[in-house]
C-alpha cells in the first residue's frame, strides 16, 4: 500500500493538485494512494497509517526539514511503515521546475535573463538543500543567473532576490517555484515584482514518475529507515510483497 506523506494547506487549489498527482499515481501503480496530511488538512498521516498498517509512506516533500526527518518517522515507526527519502534533489524535480519554467515564460516570447529558484524555506541543516540542488542543475540548463530564495525560515525572500538581480541589470526575471501546491507561499511569490512565475509541480508527470519509483524501490535505493521490530531488510519485502501493485511496479522498474 503507497501512502504519501503530504503537508496540507487551507487553499483548495492544494487538495485539487495533490489529488491530480494521485490520479497520476492511480494510473502508474495500478493501485488508489492514500493522502496523509501533516497538517491543516484531514486525515493525519496517523489516521491513514492506523488503517495502514506496514504501508510504504513516500514524503511528498521537497526539503528535509523537521518533516521529513521527525514528523514522519514518527508517525510510521508506531505503525511499522517503511518511509522513503523525500523527493528533494532529486533531478526530476528539476526537470518539472524547468517545465513550468518554460510553460510561464513562453506566452510572453521570450526566455528569462536571470531566475530566482523560490523554496518553502527551513532553518534545519541541510533543510534547503533540495532548492540549491534545483538551482545548481537549472543554470546548468539555461546558462543564465540562478540564485536561491525562500519564501520562511530563511533569506533572501524572492521579492529581494528580485531586487537584487534587477540591480545588477537583468530584466526578464522569472521565479521558478520550488514548491509542490499552490498555497500562501505561491500567493505571496505571486507579488514578489519577477517578470513571471511558474506554477508548482506536484501534478507534473514528472513527480508522479518519481514518486512511483520511490514506492518500488522502497526497500532497495533511497530508503532512509524501515520503521518496525523486523528493521531495513525485514520491512521492506513484506510491504512489497504484501501489495500486488507495489510488485508489479518494482519488477517494471528494475
């Protein structure tokens, strides 16, 4: 059984992207996810897991903050869950960025001369290490100024990230959302004075890609813990194994 790990929101454009990312999985998977909110929204990651015991969770995250590194091992230890690494940093999280990237630029014909890559932000080490990923890859793919913004926890915001590339003479900048949903960040980078602004990725089919190989190769790459008394390698096959749709997925990904 995959279970996502997501954070929640009061904007109901959130739910409707998370729910497009599951039709996704749906479709890959063979198999209906289960959502489990860490906060704002119901049901709690604890409440599906209570209904799930054993289930693979994937942290639909893009940092490894407090949530991904507390919150979650938390709640899966108590039901003996395997929890998967997150998705930050990972190089199809640059590609969906890049995507609605190029989705906000190309009604205004042209490209951005310089890109401030917007992340939600954290104060963890290492908790913003999935936004410095995306930016070192997309300048790699654009040849053009790409610098780091979060939108809390930590600095600059984007408004003075824009400020700053405006400084220095570029004009075209575009914000490039490092952010899963729609939400009071994606509202607040909205007013943030860039040229454009991309949309979040979550419903990308990129993500849904991703989040489908974390969930088959739970027990294989990636896994951070299999939470439980059978530990790592004890975990993982008897999640797999117990779901039909997991087995399929991991034979097709090997």
């Amino acid at each position: 059984m995959l279970v996502l790990a997501v954070h929640g929101s009061a904007v109901p454009e959130a739910a409707a992207t998370i729910g497009r990312l599951v039709d996704r999985l749906t479709e890959r998977i063979g198999a209906r996810p289960s959502v489990g909110h860490l906060d704002v929204q119901r049901p709690t990651l604890g409440e599906v897991l209570a209904e799930h015991p054993g289930a693979v969770v994937v942290p639909v995250l893009l940092g490894d903050g407090y949530h991904r590194r507390v919150d979650v091992p938390a709640v899966a230890r108590a039901y003996d869950c395997t929890v998967t690494e997150g998705l930050g940093g990972a190089r199809d999280v640059t590609l969906a960025v890049h995507a609605r990237l190029r989705q906000a630029e190309s009604p205004l014909g042209g490209f951005a001369d310089a890109i401030v890559v917007a992340g939600a932000g954290s104060s963890r080490p290492g908790g913003n290490d999935g936004t410095l990923t995306v930016v070192e890859q997309l300048h790699m793919l654009r040849d053009v100024p790409v610098v780091p913004a979060y939108c809390s926890a930590a600095g600059p915001t984007a408004a003075e990230a824009v400020r700053q590339l405006r400084a220095q003479g570029h004009r075209r900048i575009a914000v490039a959302t490092h952010l899963l949903a729609p939400g009071r960040f994606t509202h607040a980078l909205a007013e943030c004075g860039a040229w454009t602004v991309s949309a979040p990725v979550a419903d990308h089919p990129r993500i849904a890609r991703l989040v489908a190989e974390r969930y088959a190769r739970g027990g294989a790459r990636g896994l951070v813990g299999a939470v439980g008394r059978a530990g790592v390698a004890g975990a993982v096959a008897p999640a797999v194994a117990a779901d039909p749709a997991a087995a399929a997925a991991a034979a097709a990904a090997a």
